[in-house]
C-alpha cells in the first residue's frame, strides 16, 4: 500500500510516560520559577521569559490580568513594529489582518479584566486603575505595569 501512513495506536504506557514527563518539565519550570524569585536564578539562565510566566498565579484576578497585559503589551508591539511597517513599506497587509483583531480582543480582555479586578479590589480611580488603563495603549506600558504595580498587588494575595 504505497502512499498510505500506517497509524500506530498510541499504548497506555507510552501515554503515561509522556503525561509523566510534561508533569516533570512543568515542575522543573516552576521549581526554577520559585528560585528565581528568590534571587537563586543559576539554574535558569537563558529561560527568564519562560520562567517570569511560570512565576505568574493565573488563578488570582491579579495575575489573570498580569497575563493578559504581557499579552497584550505583546501584540501591541508586534503590531506597530511588525505589522504595520510591513503594511507601509512592503505593501503586506496580512500581517495586520491577523495581528489586529487578536490584537482587539486582548485588549478588549485586559480593559474589562482591569475593571473587574479594580471594582474587586476596591481600587482607587485616581491611585491605581488610570495607570493601569493608560499602560495598554502605550507601547512597553503594560510591562511597566506589571513590574511597578500588579506584581507587588499579586504576591500579597
């Protein structure tokens, strides 16, 4: 039967080996993680981008919005640095066809993120919550953000 890829069934073991494995790695991640919190970050040289996100509680509001403004923070750069000036200098405009609208809605996610966690937290307008909606239309803001603000609010929580 030439042409035709012969499917091999995954067995029981070699599945648990595999779960077992990305359990592992996921534990040496944030194992690293919590030491490069701690200032011992010799074993995680080369891996802070990985590691700063591992670092990250998701399940708290604070670090659901942490996430989203790396995210979002993210798309925007790729967005004016890539995309656009691809659009203008290389006629390409599929770049911001796709990068827009994730764009759009990381940034839709973050704002109502921002609101929720603000009225949760009993933030004040004047004190916290203006900074954190201005960081997400400047570019490198929502990084400032995280650094200056959300990451000391997320490790009292």
């Amino acid at each position: 039967m030439d042409g035709f890829v012969k499917i091999q069934p995954i067995h029981y073991q070699v599945l648990k080996n595999r779960v077992i494995a990305a359990y592992k790695t996921k534990k040496k991640w944030q194992s690293a993680a919590s030491k490069a919190k701690m200032g011992r970050s010799d074993d995680a040289k080369g891996n802070v981008g990985m590691i700063y996100l591992c670092a990250m509680n998701i399940k708290t509001p604070i670090g659901l919005l942490r996430l989203l403004g790396i995210l979002e923070g993210t798309s925007l750069i790729l967005l004016m640095c890539v995309a656009v000036p691809l659009k203008r200098l290389a006629q390409w405009s599929e770049g911001v066809a796709v990068i827009g609208p994730i764009h759009g809605v990381l940034f839709l996610f973050f704002v109502l993120t921002t609101l929720y966690v603000s009225i949760e937290q009993k933030w004040s307008f004047t004190n916290r919550t203006w900074k954190v909606l201005l960081a997400c239309i400047i570019p490198f803001g929502t990084f400032y953000v995280d650094r200056r603000i959300l990451k000391g609010l997320n490790e009292q929580h």
